[in-house]
C-alpha cells in the first residue's frame, strides 16, 4: 500500500528533522455525525467524519472506524465537498459488510490550500440489519499537514440505536 508508506513517512519526517513536533505540534479533534441516531432495520443512515483543526490546515487523512456490536453493515464511503477538491476519495476504502468495519478512507487535497476549521472530510453509508443499541468509533486515524506534519487527534465516538 504505497498510500500508507508515504503517510507514514510524512508523518515520521517531522519528527526525525525537528523538535518541535509531538506534543506541541498540530492537533485535531475527530467526530462523527450520523444523519440519525434511530435508524430502523432495512433502512440506509450517513455518517459524516467531521475534523476540527486550528489555523494549521489539513492536507491529507487515513482513518478507519467500525460499528460495535456490528449490527449495520458499511455500505459505501464517498468524499464530502467541504474537504475534496478533485470529485472522489484518493483509495477504494476497505469495507467489512459483516464485521462493521471501514478502513482505508483516504483523500488529499491536490491544491495548495489545505482546509482549516470544523470540515465533514468524508461519508460512510450503513445499511442497519439488526436492531439494537451500538457505538461508531474512530479504530485509527493519520492526518497530516500540507508540510508532512502529522495531527495529534482526539477522537469521540458516536451512539446509535436501530429500532425494529
């Protein structure tokens, strides 16, 4: 996965070439927002990834997240326009249907302004097979500057509970 090797090296190169990154460098919070939070079993709900950074502006993102107990199964992922700039996601996300899964939601911006304030970055689609009460959370997440410099993030789950 070519993506996740230069990630990863943005996001080390700061680290190794100064001192100031770490704890005083960049940071960002991460959350979700479903577009319901009682979906009923058969029906579709969006959940937007929503990041908020300061003044250092967001170039780039990985980040996976899951349904737990997976009782609705990620359907699709798709770009959100108040972060995209070229009309899709850099990768084919990885979706578990069954395990409730999504990874590798990845995009960067091509131009030379990356985005700053509270943005949704991307969208999962879910298709709720089961009722009952579950927590979306973030499982990883790598957000880089337009120099390379990697976020620190805090991230907030969200709660959901799918009715009959």
């Amino acid at each position: 996965m070519p993506v996740r090797l230069l990630v990863a090296l943005l996001t080390a190169l700061p680290a190794i070439l100064s001192p100031t990154c770490g704890p005083g460098g960049p940071s960002a919070g991460l959350s979700l927002a479903p577009s319901t939070t009682n979906p009923s079993v058969g029906s579709f709900f969006d959940v937007d990834l929503v990041v908020s950074v300061g003044a250092t502006g967001l170039q780039a993102f990985e980040v996976a997240l899951e349904i737990d107990p997976p009782i609705a199964a990620p359907w699709i992922a798709f770009e959100h326009a108040e972060f995209d700039d070229d009309g899709g996601l850099f990768l084919t996300p990885d979706l578990d249907l069954v395990g409730g899964t999504a990874e590798r939601i990845v995009d960067l911006r091509h131009g030379p302004t990356a985005v700053t304030g509270t943005r949704r970055v991307a969208t999962v689609r879910f298709l709720a097979f089961q009722a009952g009460a579950a927590t979306l959370r973030f499982t990883g997440s790598v957000l880089s500057t337009s120099a390379g410099e990697a976020f620190t993030t805090l991230s907030l789950p969200a709660q959901i509970v799918i009715g009959p």
